[in-house]
C-alpha cells in the first residue's frame, strides 16, 4: 500500500515537473515569435534599401527563428502528453488503491487521500 501511495506522489511530483517546463515552453516559444516578427519587420525596412547583405542575414535568422519555433512546438507537443499520460497513470494509482484497500480490509478515509484527488 505503502508502495502505491509513493508511485502516485512521484507520479504528482513528474506532473508538476512537466507543468512547470510546458511554461517554460510556451515562454520560449512566445519570445521566438515575437524575435521573429522583429527580423521580418526589419527584413522589409531592408529590402527597400541598399542593404541586400544585411537582408540576407535577416532571412537566415528568420528561417533559425522559424525551426527554433518549430522544434519548440515539438516539446510543447510532448509535453502536454507526458502530463496527460502521468494523469492518467495518477487517476489509475487511485483506482488500484481504493480497489485493494478494501480487500486487505484497510479502512481509507476520504481525508488521507486528498493529495490523491483528481482536479
């Protein structure tokens, strides 16, 4: 029992991880768009001037921009199923305990397991 109760806390805990870098994520990616906006506004300011060389580099920056955003979607894809599934395997871990607390005749108040509970 004891066991089962740890699996659901560091089940909770990898949760909260991934909640935590699915921000971090979502941050990055808002400021890459946001850089990448710039590099295009500049791109068109340059590409009416003499500054060919300089649009050059504003169009490859751009372009790291857009994977960086594109491998940034990624995690964020990834992320938000490693919560999902770390939810799923918590809402099971509570399935199993009130399942087998009864046939160990284990008497399980409803206020011991409130970390438990699904939100």
């Amino acid at each position: 029992m004891k066991a089962i109760e740890n699996g659901a806390l560091k089940d909770e805990a990898k949760m909260e991880l991934q909640k935590t870098q699915f921000g971090q994520a979502e941050h990055i990616a808002e400021e890459a768009d946001r850089m990448y906006e710039g590099v295009a506004r500049k791109l068109v300011i340059t590409e009416g001037g003499p500054g060919i060389a300089a649009a050059e580099k504003y169009s490859q920056n751009g372009d790291k921009y857009e994977e960086e955003i594109k491998n940034l979607t990624d995690k964020l894809k990834q992320a938000k199923t490693c919560a999902e599934c770390a939810k799923l395997a918590k809402t099971v871990m509570i399935y199993k305990i009130r399942q087998y607390a009864p046939q160990r005749n284990t008497s399980v108040h409803k206020g011991c397991w409130t970390s438990f509970c699904l939100t």
